[in-house]
C-alpha cells in the first residue's frame, strides 16, 4: 500500500476498527475513509453500493460486525447469523465489483470446533461442531472466511482473513448484556467497589456515561441497587457467571491492529495458499499463544480496580468453551508477535474506562 492510497476502515469507531484506523494514522497514512452506522448501514445492499461507487477504496479492512459476549449470543441468534452475513455480504461483494486492491477480513477464533485441539491450529476448522452458544455468529463468519477464500481461487483477488482470539482495549463494550467477558468483569467490578465504598454519585456518573437499559443517573437509589443486583453486584459480593474454570486467551486491542496492518502490507494470499491441490485453511490465527483461567482474569481485574469484596460463581450459567487458545505459529513464522501482556493490558484498560465518563 502507498501512503496516499485510499483505505476504507469499516467498521472504524469499534473496538477494532478505531484502533487499525490509529495505527494506520501513525504509520503515514493519509487517505482513510470511514463511515459511522447512521452515515452507512452495512446491511443495506443499496447503500453500500453508492458509498463504493462513490469512494472507490483501494484497500478495505472489513472490522464492522454484530458482536457479543455469551449471553448475548445465547439471546440473539437470529441476529448474529443474518446480521453479519449481510454485512459480509454487501462489503466484500462491493468489494470485488470495485476491484479493491487488498481485503482483511477479521473473523474471530469462535470458528472452531468446540474440541478443537489445543492450542487450535488453522487447520482444525470444520473438523467437529462447534460450541453451541456462538453457533450462529461462528457459521456467519466461517462463512466470510470461505467467500474470500473463494473469490481468491475463483478470481484471483487478494483477500485475507484473519481469526484473533478475545480482544479488549480502548473503545471496547462495556454494555452489561452485550460485552464480552472482559469489558464486562471491569464494569461489574468497577461498579461493585464503588457500591461497596458507598459512592453514590460515582455510580450516578457511571451510568449517566452508560445507561443499564432504562436506569440511567437519574434513577432512584432502591432502582440502582435492583438493577445492580440483577447482574451479581451486590454490596459486599459480586457475582459472576460460569464457574471460573473456562481457560481462555486475550489481545490487546492495539496489538491486533498491528497485526492487521502488518498483514496488509506484507501478506499476500499467493503466500498462504500453499502447492496442495485443495487450498484450504488460508487464514491466519491472531492471538498472544498465552492462556489464562477466568477466574484468573478476575483475581487480575480486582487487583486493578481495587475491589475488596467477595467474588462468587454462579455455576448455573454457562460456561461456554473449557479451552480456547490459539496456534500461533503460522502469524509468527510471518513475522509478527504481541506486545502488551495481559495483566498491563488490563490496567491499562481500566484506567482508560474511568477517564471515559
């Protein structure tokens, strides 16, 4: 990529997005286009039309998705599988329609089986059925990894799919239902410690930043602490679900949008074919190849927010998939490893949170 080639980001005010569109910034480039979801509906074939008719991007990294965390997967099926591919659908056919340079799709690790072998290598895909939590998103996203595959084989284009395991960092989701472990446990326990210390107004503050569905900074004291209490917080406890046990693996937000922008320049498809008469398993696993327990992650979590209560496990609630840590051979024989270790990460992370209200 030239400096003063134009790169669509979509999806640029996610989690993802906003931090491939810093690096990228960082890094010299200069010619980025981004549209908000009320400037562009991705679902939206026609609307996606006009914007590559009149943009005509070079380069698109397609981070825009319909996301969650388990209990919003348990929830919103439909959504996550019709949702997302649609969004697949318009961007990536766009894409070739337009005859874009070079396409990164980010997919998720979720696309493997739910015993998959551990760490995961790319090759693992399809082997055995997948967790049934996140079925609907993971066969969404296999199913964008295979239409760039594809088009590859079929049309020579140059799309990249890359899978990155549990992210969090700047711009992440902190919405109770709706985010993933990480974001979730930093909220909760942030909301705990100050329920516990009786701040009350930095609760008000907290959830004038970030209503919980309805209840806002206006609520009554007796509203807040059942709203509270419906998701485990608690005076002098917080509960969280699961049983602690789940081993997973984490990201650094920023540390994917390096890798992202790494493989862009770099990685071509040519490179990752390989001479097999099949060509399949193309993409490549973004991860750290470091694996930690839930409730690890909350002994870390307390540490940072400086929670004193107690934390207990609601073993009723879905786990999800015991083990999930990725083989990340393929992405470091390329030439690329993380940064930010985890516990920094998290630190990091919380601080950023508190000064984002």
């Amino acid at each position: 990529m030239e400096k003063t080639s134009k790169i669509y980001v979509a999806g640029h005010r996610g989690l993802v997005g906003s931090a491939i569109w810093k690096n990228l910034t960082e890094k010299g480039y200069t010619n980025l286009v981004g549209r908000t979801h009320n400037q562009l509906d991705l679902m939206d074939a026609s609307a996606v039309k006009r914007f590559f008719d009149e943009e005509r991007p070079e380069y698109v990294v397609l981070a825009a998705a319909f996301v969650g965390g388990i209990m919003a997967n348990s929830i919103y099926r439909a959504d996550f599988i019709y949702r997302n591919l649609q969004i697949q659908q318009n961007v990536i056919g766009e894409s070739f329609r337009h005859g874009v340079k070079k396409l990164l799709f980010l997919g998720s690790t979720c696309i493997y089986p739910r015993e998959a072998p551990q760490p995961i290598p790319e090759n693992a895909l399809l082997t055995s059925p997948l967790e049934w939590t996140n079925e609907p998103y993971a066969i969404a996203k296999i199913a964008g990894l295979k239409m760039c595959e594809s088009f590859n084989l079929q049309y020579g284009t140059n799309y990249i799919a890359v899978m990155p395991t549990n992210l969090y960092g700047p711009n992440d989701n902190f919405d109770l239902v709706s985010s993933h472990v990480l974001p979730a446990m930093i909220r909760k326990m942030h909301l705990a410690r100050l329920l516990m210390e009786g701040k009350r107004e930095a609760i008000r503050k907290d959830l004038a930043a970030r209503p919980v569905g309805d209840v806002n900074a206006t609520a009554s004291d007796e509203v807040i602490d059942a709203t509270l209490s419906t998701y485990g917080i608690t005076t002098n406890t917080l509960k969280l679900w699961g049983s602690g046990k789940p081993i997973r693996e984490f990201l650094w937000s920023e540390d994917m949008a390096d890798a992202s922008v790494f493989v862009m320049e770099n990685i071509d498809f040519d490179r990752l074919r390989g001479s097999d008469k099949e060509v399949r398993n193309c993409h490549i696993n973004i991860g750290s190849g470091r694996e930690v327990t839930i409730a690890q992650v909350a002994d870390m979590v307390k540490t940072a927010v400086g929670y004193k209560g107690e934390i207990l496990w609601d073993a009723t609630k879905p786990d999800g998939t015991m083990r999930k840590l990725t083989d990340v051979s393929k992405l470091h024989s390329l030439g690329w490893r993380h940064k930010m270790e985890l516990e920094d990460g998290i630190a990091t992370l919380y601080e950023w949170y508190v000064s984002h209200q």
